[in-house]
C-alpha cells in the first residue's frame, strides 16, 4: 500500500466529521473521495495526499504538504466565481493535509467525455473556451497562474436548465502559483512542473509561469476537444515536451472557425500568441455569430458529430441546449435533497421514494460573467467599421424585432415576458403552478399564482429576489445569485431544483427590478410551501417538504407535524435516499425502514446504535412522477420521545 494513503477506504471518518463514502478518481497528488460533512449535513468532495512509498514521504511530505495548503489558498481566493471548483477548508488528519472542496453532482471532465463520446463541436469548444478564459483571467488579475490547465481539470455538470453538460469548472489548482508572491514554488525532484503535451514552451524550458503560459495551455485543450487527440501527442513524455519546443501542432481537421483560434493560441513566441482579451473575443465570434450581423461572412462552424449538434438559437435565451440532449432532470447524488413541510391535499400523503436530485449550475451562456466584456468589445467594433449611423440602424432593427407580438418578450405591462404570462411581478412566498410547453426545465415555464400554496398542489415558490441596477445586470448576474440564494434550501431538499425568472428588457420596471428566484419540484409539484414559509405544527401533505433536520411530531403513519427541533419531538430527518423504479409504492412500505438503515445510518450522525433506529416516510406524490425518494429520519427503537439533547 503506498505509504500516506488511507489504511481503510469507505467509511473513514476523517478529522471527525467527514465520512468517505466512495473514491471519485486518483491523480498525481492523490485520491479524491466523496464524503459527508457530518457538522453540516451535506456531501464534499476531499482531496487525499498520497506517497506512491516511504522514500518519496521522506523527501517529498514537506513539499506536497506546502502544496496542497497553496492550492486551498490560491482557489480559496476565487472562492464564489461561477466557473471555478470551490475549496472551503483545509485540515491535516494523521498528519497530512486533506482539501475539502465543492462537491459537484453528475460532473464529467472534458478528457472522459471527448474519450467516451468523441469530440466536440467547435461552437461547443469555444463555449467552454470563454468560461475557463473567464477564471484563468479572474486568477490572473489575484497573480496567480494556474499552470496545469488540461481537459481533466475542466468538469462539465448539469446546469439549471438541464443541459448536461451547462455548468464548466476550472479545478484543481495544486501547482498553482504567485510568482511576485514571494512564495515558494514547491515542485517534485527532477519533474516539470505540469502536464506534458499541454505546457507552454517557454515552461517547458524553463521559463517563469505567465498568463500566456495558461493560455498555450488552454489552445491545447481545446484542441483536444474539437480534435479528439492533444496537438503534441506523442508515445513518450520526452517526445511530447520535445514536439511542444520544436515542432508545430497538427494540422485540425474538425475545428472549422475555431482554428485559427488555436493557431494563435499555440504559438511558440509568447509575445505572438493571443492576449485574453483577444481570445475573448475571437471565441465570443464563434459561439454567437449572429452578433456578428454586420460581418461579410457567416462563421463556419465546422464539423460537429451528431450528438454535438448546435440547434438554432430559440426563441427563448433560457432554451439553449449545446447538445441537444437537455432533460428533465439533473444527476443524481445520493443524499442531497428533499423538502419540508406544508399543506393539504395530494392525492394520498404518504407513500413514495426518491433520491437527491443534483442542482444546476450556471446558466447558459447568455448569462455568463463575460458576457459583459464580449457585448462591450462588439459594440466597439461595430461602432469602429460601421459608424455610429449604422449602430443606431441595428439598434431600431433590434427594437423593432424584440417587440414583434408573440415572441415572448412581453411588453412593458408583462414583467417576464409573454411566454412567463404574470401580469403583476412575482413577490417573496408566492407560490407557483408551472406548465413547462417543451417538458420539465425546457426553457421556461408558463406560471401560474397559488395564493394558497395548496389549493392547486403548486409546483414550487419564490424564495428570494434579487435587485439589478438595470435589465442587461439582471440577465447576467440574476441567475447565479439565485444559484446562491437558495443554495443552502436546496441541499435540504430531497428532489427540487433552482429556476431564476428574469425580468424582460420592458418589463423592468414593471417586475420592481427585481429577478425571482424560485425553487420548483425536479420531478413534480412540491405540494405545499418551503423552508422558512412554513408554519410550525403544519402537517406535512407530501413527503416533497420535508427537508434535512426536520423534527416530526407523529400523529399516524400518515400525520406528521413539523415542529421545533428543541422540544419533544418522535423523528427527525437525516436525508433521503432512492428506491429502484421497479419498487412499487406498497413494496417501498416496506422496505423503506431497512433501505434508510443502510444508505443513512444513524450512527453516521452521532445517534447511538443501541438506542436509536431508522426510520422512513415515503409518499404517493414521488411514485406518481417517478422519482421515487424515501425521506429517512431517526427515532428511539422503543418509540419514545427525542427530546432537545439529541446529537
């Protein structure tokens, strides 16, 4: 076994609170693992230090250990950007350093997916472009360089609208440097610092870290992604840095508008290659090229394979889906969601299983942070060959078009837009029908008011609402500030996701400047309200409600009350996990109970063994649309009272 790595896998309890569950991948500095923080109820990723033997501990503990502590700094630092893995700790157990990072459901990285897939389509590969340019660009501003950028450092995850692959993040900052930090820069004996193939030649022969460095490194990503092969890929690590100092990438042959992208990208003079700014804007041409209206040519996107296909930009900004394939319904991660407690009426309360459901992410790509710096370069060029005669023209075909009836963008008495239909802005607590015209978390959906958050068993609420200074901020910047505003409700919830309802260019004022942010059932409606709009002693109509740390007052195997963790109480909820689709509801009955003792144990959470038990609620609301999510809670084994001392 190598020495540094953990001497029991599954079921470790690291600093005593984080239970490894299972490995998610290996690489050079060690495993990761998913874990469940036990203070805060939720699943992180951690970060291992592993010694390959005792020769290396012994002469590279100081510097692996000095690295891992400067990866949690530097990506602590960017902590809360959009397109960036977040660290929140990091701590030292049995005397090496563990990372304790964001956790990021349903999550692929671009390598696995170009090798299992085959290659993207440059539209597609410039998308990605501009979000991973967007975090090296906001590290570079902080001085740090990344220096191992490369397509397993860049996971894509399901984001909001279901797309699978919507959500791109930069991780990984390990080898990540200050070079006017005054830091030292912490490097293995006789290895470049690194991955080969992907180094900048500069790097490769010695030079100092530098922005441009990241940006060879990105072309070569990117190449690997429209590609399927890295330009410099060779049978040796020697040949690869060998051919990134002396000899020219390979010719594309997939990347259509994207390779002179790459050209200049992967030029050899760093002081010939592409600034960011530059980049920026080239890759900005490529994904939206009908911003580009005034060029003399159509972009060419080049090749796509069929599952790449880039449909036409709809009607609806929300509904871009790069691949085509959006569903429903995000990933899954067992442990991650649920509901709490409201009102009467679905059809029979309980009886139903289903696991947690995965979270968005970012939004499309019109939401994206630079887009703000892509829309500005536009108009700069366009004012520069054009004239300002010409810009004011586009500006009154634009109007004219973003106000033909039936598009969608609603006049200035729709705050959302036609397609929403609200005629009054949405309010904090309301509740919501949704009738989604292209399926579940196609686009956006038609809403409907349920001022009584039960008499139509509404779909989900409003849960917060976010200020913009104007209708351009709230596009850019509403939906990722509801991602965060109703982040920590959604973690408690069985099978829910986030929904940002931003306000139309007219209807600005009319929706009090404000972006809704709802949070709606993933699978069906949620059947009474949410978190902190619930009422204590309310009884629970639907298993959808229930959230973590819920404490139940039991009535019947069908009555349960939400009251206060700190009197009596007969349950409470640990989390939730999922029945297979072939469990009926009368089988779940019954095999819930057992399911929860394995998947959520009690002595997880500091619930002694010998004196409490697992217990479940299952509901015909998750049967009825597939989910099938069991909420699983502890009790006494003799059915007594838990009282406020519980763990």
């Amino acid at each position: 076994m190598p020495s540094g790595s953990s001497t029991s896998g599954v079921g470790r309890v690291i600093a005593g609170r984080y239970v490894l569950l299972n490995r998610l991948g290996s690489g050079g500095m060690g495993h990761v693992w998913l874990a469940h923080d036990r203070r805060l109820d939720c699943e992180v990723a951690l970060k291992e230090i592993v010694f390959r033997d005792a020769a290396e501990a012994g002469h590279e503990r100081d510097a692996r250990v000095a690295r891992a502590r400067a990866e949690a700094r530097h990506a602590a630092g960017l902590r809360g950007h959009p397109h960036v893995v977040t660290v929140h700790d990091v701590l030292e157990h049995d005397g090496l350093p563990w990372i304790v990072m964001e956790y990021v459901a349903g999550a692929v990285d671009v390598r696995d997916l170009v090798a299992t897939r085959g290659p993207l389509a440059p539209a597609e590969c410039a998308r990605i472009g501009l979000a991973v340019l967007d975090a090296l660009t906001a590290g570079h501003e902080r001085g740090v360089m990344h220096r191992d950028v490369k397509p397993a450092n860049i996971l894509l995850a399901p984001d909001r609208t279901g797309a699978p692959y919507g959500r791109v993040l930069l991780m990984d900052y390990g080898i990540s440097v200050q070079p006017d930090g005054g830091e030292t820069r912490y490097t293995l004996a006789s290895v470049l610092v690194g991955t080969a193939g992907y180094l900048a030649p500069e790097r490769a022969t010695g030079g100092a870290p530098t922005p441009a460095a990241d940006l060879f490194s990105l072309g070569c990503t990117l190449y690997y992604a429209v590609e399927g092969e890295s330009p410099f890929e060779r049978e040796s690590h020697l040949a690869e840095i060998t051919a990134v100092v002396m000899e020219e990438p390979r010719p594309t042959v997939r990347a259509g508008a994207l390779a002179p992208v790459l050209r200049a990208l992967l030029a050899k003079d760093p002081d010939a290659r592409l600034s960011a700014a530059q980049t920026e804007a080239a890759l900005s041409r490529i994904v939206t090229p009908q911003a580009e209206a005034y060029a003399r040519t159509q972009t060419d996107l080049g090749s796509q394979p069929p599952w790449g296909q880039v449909p036409a930009a709809p009607t609806d900004p929300w509904e871009y889906d790069p691949y085509g394939t959006a569903t429903g319904s995000p990933r899954t991660i067992a442990g991650t969601n649920g509901s709490g407690p409201a009102v009467p009426t679905p059809a029979e309360p309980w009886s139903g299983p289903a696991a947690p459901a995965g979270f968005g992410s970012a939004p499309p790509p019109a939401a994206e942070p630079g887009r703000r710096r892509r829309e500005r370069s536009y108009a700069l060029r366009a004012g520069i060959a054009c004239g300002l005669g010409l810009v004011l023209a586009l500006g009154g075909v634009w109007y004219a078009l973003a106000n033909r009836p039936g598009d969608g963008s609603g006049g200035s008495g729709s705050p959302y837009g036609e397609r929403v239909g609200l005629a009054q802005p949405l309010r904090e607590g309301d509740c919501v029908v949704a009738d989604w015209a292209d399926g579940r978390f196609q686009g956006l959906p038609r809403l409907v008011l349920d001022p009584t958050c039960a008499d139509q068993a509404p779909d989900g609420q409003v849960l917060a609402l976010v200020s913009a200074a104007s209708a351009d901020q709230a596009r850019r910047l509403g939906p990722a500030r509801c991602e965060e505003r109703t982040r920590e409700l959604r973690d408690k919830l069985a099978d829910v996701r986030g929904l940002a309802v931003v306000p139309t260019t007219e209807g600005f004022e009319a929706a009090g400047r404000r972006t809704a942010c709802l949070v709606l059932g993933a699978h069906g409606p949620v059947y009474g309200p949410l978190g902190g709009h619930r009422r204590p002693g309310s009884a629970f109509a639907d298993t959808a409600t229930m959230q973590k740390r819920d404490c139940l007052d039991v009535r019947s195997r069908r009555d349960a009350r939400l009251v206060s963790c700190g009197g009596p109480h007969d349950e409470e909820v640990l989390g939730f996990t999922r029945l297979g689709a072939d469990v009926t509801l009368a089988d779940a009955r019954t095999e819930s109970d057992l399911a929860c003792g394995r998947e959520v144990p009690p002595a997880d959470y500091g619930f002694d063994p010998s004196v409490y038990t697992a217990g479940s609620w299952t509901s015909e609301g998750s049967w009825k649309n597939g989910a099938h999510f069991v909420v699983c809670t502890v009790r006494k084994q003799n059915g007594g009272t838990m009282g406020g001392g519980e763990p």
